[in-house]
C-alpha cells in the first residue's frame, strides 16, 4: 500500500469500502460525478456514482481509525494507547 500522506485521498463507498486515491484521480471522479455519469472507473473497478459516500484526505480517515482504536495523539503528534498515563515519546 502506498503511504499515507496529505495528497491521498479516500473514497468512501457503501458497504464500508475505501478506496486510496490521489490527486488527479479525485479531480477526475469529481468532475465526471458533476457531469452526471451514472459508472466511473476507478482503479479497474466499475463503481456506480450512487455508491460514493465522500471524498476525504486519508490522513482524515487514519487519524480517525486510529481514535477508534483507543488511541490519543499528544500535543506532540505521536500517537499512544487511551489507558497510558501519558505519552512515552514526550518524557523521554
């Protein structure tokens, strides 16, 4: 899998299904959703435009897999388990 950085994107469809995606690949299914097409290719799959839930930035989506997980992110940015007294990377 590609890293994750803030030029991915996700798109969200039903049935929980994620699908990374770039730049230019976002403004193209952006723009053919505006145009009305009812099928869009992406990345070899034939999606139907009514199963896209959203369009966000993967590190949006990262950051939100990782609260549900029982993480926190400190003033620091690192990333620790809820039940730690605090962050290990910041009082070293």
């Amino acid at each position: 899998m590609n890293e994750i950085s803030k030029d991915n994107f996700v798109l969200a469809l039903r049935g929980g299904v994620n699908l990374y995606i770039n730049e230019e690949e976002k403004s193209t299914i952006e723009s053919l959703i505006n145009s009305g097409q009812k099928l869009i290719k992406v990345k070899g799959k034939l999606i139907m435009s009514e199963a896209i839930l959203y369009i966000v930035s993967a590190v949006d989506v990262e950051e939100a897999m990782m609260i549900r997980r029982g993480y926190v992110k400190c003033e620091s940015g690192h990333w620790y388990q809820r039940n730690l007294p605090k962050c290990d990377k910041c009082y070293l």
